[in-house]
C-alpha cells in the first residue's frame, strides 16, 4: 500500500473519533431532568372543594422539567384531596400548597376569627368580590363638617360571600345578589369595624390586585383610625386594645376628660284633684199595693172557703199599675166558686170570682220641694181710703234641676213644667251658672217724684 493512502486513512479515522466525542459531549448536555407534576385539568376558581370523587376532572399528571417548576409545587393527588383553594387556578397551572386550605368548609387562618359585615353589590366592585379574594376595605366618613376618605383596613381575607363559601357558578363568576360579606380578622381589625359602624362610615370593598403586596399589616393603621374616627366632644376607643378597656397613652396622648356629671332634675309632684261631694239626688218613693197572690194552682170551679184563703193565698206588694184590678181581699166572695183556674204565683182579679177589681192609688206628681221655716210676718192691713188695686202676679215657672256627674265636671239639667204633670229640659248648667241664675233681681229703686205728677195727685 502505498504510504499516502496509509495518511489518509489515519486522518479519517481521526477525524471520525473527534466526531464521535463531540456528538457524544453534546447529547450529555441536552438531557434535561423531568419530573411528574399536578396541574389543573381545567380553570378551578377560587373556593373550589377538590374531593376524590372529582379529582379526575380536575386535575392531571404532566411532565415538566424541573428546572423550570417553582420553588413550590404539588407532586402527588393525594395532597390536593379534600382541599379548598383560596386563590384561581388555570388549566395546566401547578398547585402552591400555600394556596390550599384544609376541609370543604370554613377554614380561619391561624389566629384570626370571622366577622360579617353587610354589603352590597356595588360596594363590592360590581359583585366580584368573593371567597379567598384579597380586599382593601375604604371607608368615608363626616366628621366636624369635613368628609374624610381612608382606607380603614387593607388586605382583609374574604372567607364568605353571603353565606356561600366558593364562587357562583353562573358563568361570570360574579355575585349578582351580593348582600353580606365575611372577613377573617383579628381582634382589633373586629372592633375598629364595629367602630365605623357606629360613626356611620360609608364601606365599600376595593378587589386587591394578585400582584400586591400580601404582607402588608394593619397594627399602625388601627391605631390612626381610631384617633380619626374620635373627637374632643365624642371620644372613641377600642375596648380590650389594652386590655383592660383604657386608652393607650403612647398611641394617643390626649387627656382623659373627667365625666360632667349631669344636674339631676327634680320633679314637682302634682296637686291631686280633690273630689268635691256632691249631695245624692233623692230617690222617688215607688208607691206600692198589696194584693192576694195564690201560693199554689187552683183549679176552676174551687169554692172559696176560708180555709182555702189561710191556705193558698198569700199578700204581696206590688208597684201600682202592675196588677191592674188585682184584689187584696177574697173575704166577700166567701162561698162563691173561682170561674178560671189560678196559676201559682198569680194574683186574682174580680172577674175571676164575680167581685169589682182594686182600684189603682192616684199617681203623685212631682212637687217642688218648699223653702225652709221662715219667720212670720203678718201683711199690712189695707188701708180703707185708699182702693186696692188689682194686680196681676207673674206666672212664676216651675223647675227641677237633676244634676249628673262624670269623672270630670258636674252638669245641672233643667227640666221646666210646661203642663201640670209635664216636664221639658231647658238648659244644662254648670254649678257656677246655676247659682248665678238663681240669685234674686234686685229691686229697680223707684223714680223721685216730680212737681207735676204731685199736682196731678192732689
């Protein structure tokens, strides 16, 4: 063989093992370390409950480099089971365990409790505020005629919307009838909302972006709104920030105010009314008659014996004109016989016997009651030169007055006889007005004389 094609062969056979090296030197750096990953099946908003009923909907097994995972990343099913998420997940998306909550139902975070706070839709940007969505919470208020604007707490956890723990399902994701919002807080962050309540704040919720700042705290924040929301006249305080109910004097050095004691007011009692009596209007005297009444039936066609009369007949009083022409004596129709029956308890008439009925006493009219004694005085004897003249008397009228009493005044009816026998009201009274009416007229004094009329007497 001849000495350059023995050259050329070693060349080529060294070319091709310098090949091989750096083929084999490049296909060791490309290899790239891959792991198995849980991604998102699907797009899994936040609040959602991963059971291991629904897990095979939900979520997926991928490969992906690891180089290129987060720091942060969940490896196996198992982990995600009976979890909720406190944030979205896209579809293909990896899992944050930080993102996880433990159980189906309401889960606080560590240290904090929940409050409920009403909003509406459009203090809650348009219903989108939610469950596990981050919320500034904005209040305005008036205080001394000056509108204050701030933001009284931030960063606040939603944990319900209504009373509902993951987010609607109906398409937008949005709360359309969105009327009371659930925050977990401390015990502060409780009562400073509980304090802004009662200044009568104006609340409205601002949705955090998911690229702010989630460390940011409340501790100094509590503290200024508290000041804000005082003044001089209507001090305000969180109770149980110290402890014991007190202000915190580092936080707000302003005195303590002594309470004013208020004047206490005295009541002056009442004069009670006093009852004034009043004299009881006589009560008329019922005129009665005694009649034979029959202690027991007697049949028709009973002879009337005296045995008869002691026996079944007693006397009974009766007002007059109830038992018309009822007898009060059975004594002349002695051996006559009764022509009807006698019912018991039932007075007999005349013509039950043959006899004349009773006759009714005489009705009396009501009389005015006559003045007291008087002294006697004897009237002047006339004087025989000079003739009596006729003179005709007033017809003087007749009243009766009845007074009538309630709980609140006395009234006097009067009543005026327009007939014998018939009476007719004619006014009501007060007890002034009736002894004004009832005094006498003075007397007009008669004229003096005149020259004239002496000569027209002679």
């Amino acid at each position: 063989m001849k000495q350059k094609n023995v050259i050329l062969m070693v060349v080529a056979v060294g070319c091709g093992l310098v090949a091989a090296f750096l083929t084999s030197q490049m296909s060791a750096k490309g290899k790239v370390e891959q792991v198995d990953v849980v991604v998102a099946a699907k797009d899994l908003p936040v609040g959602t409950t991963i059971t291991r009923a629904d897990a095979p909907k939900m979520l997926e097994i991928r490969k992906m480099p690891k180089d290129g995972l987060p720091p942060n990343y969940v490896a196996s099913m198992e982990e995600l089971y009976d979890k909720r998420l406190s944030r979205p997940v896209r579809a293909k998306e990896t899992f944050n365990p930080q993102d996880l909550l433990k159980g189906g139902a309401i889960m606080l975070p560590p240290g904090h409790n929940m409050v409920s706070m009403p909003v509406g839709v459009g203090q809650a940007a348009a219903g989108f505020v939610g469950p596990g969505s981050r919320v500034d919470v904005l209040a305005t208020v008036r205080l001394s005629n000056k509108l204050h604007a701030f933001p009284l707490l931030v960063n606040m956890l939603v944990i319900t919307a209504n009373s509902s723990t993951v987010y609607a399902d109906n398409g937008s994701g949005a709360f359309p009838n969105l009327s009371m919002v659930s925050f977990a807080v401390k015990g502060k962050e409780a009562l400073l909302l509980s304090l802004a309540k009662s200044r009568g704040c104006t609340i409205e919720l601002m949705l955090r972006n998911s690229e702010s700042d989630a460390s940011e705290t409340n501790e100094k924040r509590i503290e200024e709104n508290i000041k804000l929301l005082s003044s001089d006249r209507d001090e305000a305080a969180i109770k149980g920030a110290n402890g014991d109910g007190t202000k915190n004097p580092e936080t707000d050095p302003r005195p303590v105010n002594p309470p004013v004691e208020q004047p206490k007011i005295t009541e002056t009692p009442k004069p009670e009314p006093k009852e004034v009596p009043v004299a009881p209007y006589p009560t008329p005297k019922v005129v009665t008659v005694q009649v034979l009444v029959a202690t027991r039936d007697i049949p028709v066609g009973t002879d009337v014996t005296a045995d008869l009369l002691a026996e079944a007949f007693a006397i009974k009083e009766y007002p007059i004109g109830v038992a018309t022409d009822a007898l009060n004596d059975l004594k002349p129709a002695l051996g006559k016989v009764f022509k009807f029956g006698v019912a018991k308890g039932q007075w007999v008439t005349g013509n039950m016997v043959g006899l004349p009925g009773l006759k009714p006493s005489p009705v009396y009219p009501f009389v005015e009651p006559k003045p007291g004694p008087s002294a006697t005085v004897e009237p002047p004897k006339p004087d025989p030169k000079i003739e009596p003249k006729i003179v005709e008397k007033p017809v003087q009228k007749k009243y009766h007055d009845v007074a009538v009493h309630d709980a609140n005044k006395t009234v006097i009816w009067r009543y005026e006889e327009v007939k014998p026998g018939q009476w007719k009201k004619v006014a009501e009274l007060t007890p002034e007005q009736l002894a004004e009416a009832d005094k006498p007229a003075t007397p007009t004094p008669p004229k003096p004389a005149t020259p004239d009329a002496a000569k027209k007497a002679d």
